[in-house]
C-alpha cells in the first residue's frame, strides 16, 4: 500500500500539468534547466505557488524517472485482466494447449501473467482497483462460494487439519531463527539491531498477516526503513510460496496417491456438493442473475457495514471483520432456500470474483527491487524453504492429503486474504476452511512471533 501526503496528488497532478505546459506551450519561455527539472516555480511563473516538499519532489523523480504504465485507467485495467482470464481459461480447453494446464494448473498462470504485465509496464504494480477488488469482491465471493456449504462435511475433514495448521505455525517460529543463524553474517553490518527486529515482524506477517507484522514491528522497536525492506521479501518469498501451493491444487490426486494419502474425507465432501450441484442445476435465468448479484454485493455491502460496528484490536482488524462476517452470512444462507441459486451458477460467479482477485494479487507482485537486498531475501528463502520441508515430510509420515498442508501453511503465511483463495483452488466448497484457520492464524500470530523474536534476538546476539 502506497501512503501519500495530504494533498500530495493535487501537488503532483499540478505539477505534471506545468511539465507539459511547459513543454509543449511556450517551449522557450518556460521550458526548464536540468537543474530545475522538478521545481514548480520553473514551470509557472508565478510566485505565490509554494515549493513542494523535498518528499514530494523526491516521489516526482522518481516517478518520472521510469516509464508510466501504459494501461492505468482502473476500468481498463479490469478488462485486461478478464480478457487474460478469458484467454487462459479458453487455452485450457483447446487442443493444442490443453497438456500444459494439466501439469500447470490455470489458477497459477492467473497469478503470474499479471505479474509479468505488471513489471514490464503494461499495467500498474499498485492501483486502487486492486484494493477495490479485495475489498469488495473478496467477500462477495465468500458469500456466494459458501452459499452451498456442507459445513457437517467440513466438520469430518477431523483433526489432521488442525494439526497440519499447527505444524505451519511451529515451523515458521523455528524457522527464522535457524535461516538467521545459517546466513545472518551475510546482513550489512550497519543494520545492526534492526535486522533481527524486522525479521521479528516478518514471522508475525507469516502467521497472523498485515495486523501482526506492524504490531510485533512497533513491540520490538523496528524502523519503518527495515519495514520496508522486510514487505520486500514478505511479497516476494510468500508470493512464491503461494504460486507452488496453487500449483499442488492442480496436482492434488497424484500427490495424494503417491504417499498413500486417506482423501476419504475429501471425496465424500467433493461427491456430497456435486450431487447436489447436479440436483439443483437448472438453466440460468434473469432471476437467477439479478438474486445472485444482490446476495454477492449485497453481502459485501453488509460485511463492511457490521465491520464497522466492531471492535478492532491488534490481531482482528477490520478487514477481518469483513471475512468473518462475511463466510459467516454465506454459511447461514446455505440453510435456506437461497443454497438452491448454486445450481443456478452462483459457485460461477464467485469463482469470477476469485480468480479476479488473485489476478490483482499477480499483479502487484514486484520483484523488481527484490534483488538489492539479498541477503534479507536468502534469509527469507531458507526460512520458507524451511517451512515448506517441515509440512512435506510431516504431511508424508502421517499421510495426509496435500490440501491439509497447503491451507495450513497459507493461513498462517497468506491469512484470510489469500487462505480461501487456495483452499479454493482445491474445491470451490473449501473455501471456508481457509477463513476459519486463518482467523486461527490472527489469534497466534501476536503470541508465536513474540517467542520468535526473543529466539531471533538470541541469535543475533550469538552472531556478533
């Protein structure tokens, strides 16, 4: 998320019209020196207009020092990335393309084609539509992918679920400390303190989300210039972690057969919904659209608004309001009659809404700056690295499906935003397993990453 100064677009938008104006209107009169490139008063000759800040003229530079994204109006933005979904969910089908998606699932080309738009400069790598998209449609989608829950089939998934979630936790807590004391004499020195400290908010960041990495931040003292550099290697590590999580959803069965995996539970879930898809499937009609738009937007509207009304504290945010209340109204709408509008494609729409979101997700992935802090990112691989062992080896001795151990991990690595997405990426009726485990994730986030941070710090001072 990109914070500005108050009227910092207004300074910007003024100051980039003078540029033109000046380029274009009187070439000679107002056209200015190098030197001068980013003064106001250069521009416009008069003098009442103050000096933008030295932030602001710093932002300038460097926004005008690289090239502006070709796309950026937020509709047309939108219907970029429809068509790339169209085009991939199209090639999926074809025969000529339709080998590499059984390999690579479409979930994991909707994440990674955006991503490739967005740093060659097709699209923005930050726009409000994408803040828009999660905002709104993630809870719409929850409403309506949750509107045909078997919450009783979910119940029988047992405690191997709860298990594998756990592991996540454990591993990340462990994790961070064992990476930081294999290639921490890699860090700049000048870091100092600061670097077991950001690596601290980091670990609440992979258990709980957004709300914990800037409370364990703030608890243990980090400059906000380390949390930056720690978001870096947040988005970049956890972003391709999620991309392979994504990937295991389109290979599950065969995982699942070669460990000799018990997906008993899972089938019946998968066999109870799809019989009852097959029950209630029925021509769409007008009706049909216009109830499931209302319900789906309807729902979203109501999440925010119950939101609002809530408390919100370090680990519940109000975004995690907005998740909670709105899985919760999904899942009391499966009581009623409203559940029948899932065969009228209500599971399709929101399954739009997701694949959207994870589209804007790919596309706010920005490695290109990732590189100039190495050792942070080596850190952050060997610890996810880590993790990703510890649930692969654990998922093969107890035998469990590898859906147990890709929603466990990315409801404490992701939280709610991205924990449906891929408990999704199994099975549409999934989805609330997600929510419900990374609701868990908020609530240890604070606590685990505060037992990281005194390991982090043993560490540190161990080093030096």
């Amino acid at each position: 998320m990109t914070y500005r100064e108050p009227g910092a677009a207004a300074a910007e938008a003024s100051l980039t019209w003078s540029f033109f104006r000046s380029a274009f209107i009187t070439p000679q009169q107002y056209r200015p020196k190098p030197d001068q490139c980013f003064s106001k008063i250069a521009f416009a000759p008069s003098p009442r207009r103050s000096r933008p800040t030295r932030k602001l003229t710093a932002a300038l530079r460097e926004r005008h020092a690289r090239p502006l994204p070709v796309i950026e109006t937020p509709i047309a933005i939108v219907a970029v990335l429809l068509a790339v979904l169209a085009v991939l969910f199209i090639a999926a089908k074809h025969p000529l393309t339709e080998r590499i998606f059984r390999i690579v699932p479409v979930l994991v080309f909707a994440y990674f084609v955006p991503t490739a738009l967005s740093n060659a400069g097709i699209i923005p790598i930050e726009s409000d539509v994408y803040r828009w998209v999660q905002n709104w449609l993630l809870p719409a989608s929850l409403v309506l992918l949750t509107l045909s829950v078997d919450i009783g089939g979910i119940l029988r998934l047992g405690p191997r679920m709860l298990l594998m979630f756990l592991v996540a936790t454990v591993s990340i807590v462990i994790g961070g400390p064992l990476a930081f004391l294999a290639v921490g004499h890699l860090l700049p020195p000048e870091l100092g303190e600061q670097a077991w400290k950001g690596l601290a908010a980091l670990c609440g960041s992979w258990i709980g989300g957004g709300a914990n990495f800037i409370a364990i931040g703030k608890s243990v003292g980090v400059e906000d210039s380390m949390l930056a550099l720690m978001v870096i290697v947040d988005v970049a590590v956890a972003n391709v972690w999620m991309a392979t999580l994504l990937l295991f959803a389109g290979r599950s069965r065969a995982m699942d057969h070669a460990i000799g995996a018990n997906r008993d539970s899972l089938e019946e879930l998968r066999i109870r919904v799809q019989t009852f898809y097959d029950r209630t499937s029925h021509p769409t009609t007008l009706a049909d659209m216009l109830a499931i738009g209302a319900i789906g937007i309807g729902g979203a509207v109501l999440s925010h608004w119950l939101a609002a009304l809530l408390p919100t504290i370090d680990i519940i945010s109000n975004f995690v309001w907005v998740v909670i209340i709105a899985t919760t109204i999904g899942m009391a709408l499966s009581f009623t009659k409203a559940r029948q509008l899932d065969g009228a494609g209500a599971g399709a729409v929101g399954s739009v809404f997701l694949f959207l979101l994870v589209a804007t997700i790919g596309a706010r992935a920005q490695f290109s700056g990732v590189f100039d802090q190495w050792a942070l990112l080596v850190i952050g691989a060997l610890w996810m690295t880590f993790h990703a062992v510890v649930m692969l080896v654990t998922r093969r001795i107890i035998r469990v499906p590898i859906f147990f151990a890709a929603v466990g991990s990315q409801a404490n690595v992701g939280g709610a935003a991205s924990a449906p997405v891929v408990a999704g990426a199994f099975h549409p009726s999934l989805a609330p397993v997600g929510v419900l485990l990374a609701v868990a994730g908020y609530v240890l986030g604070t606590y685990m990453a505060i037992v990281c941070a005194f390991l982090l710090e043993w560490v540190f001072e161990f080093i030096h």
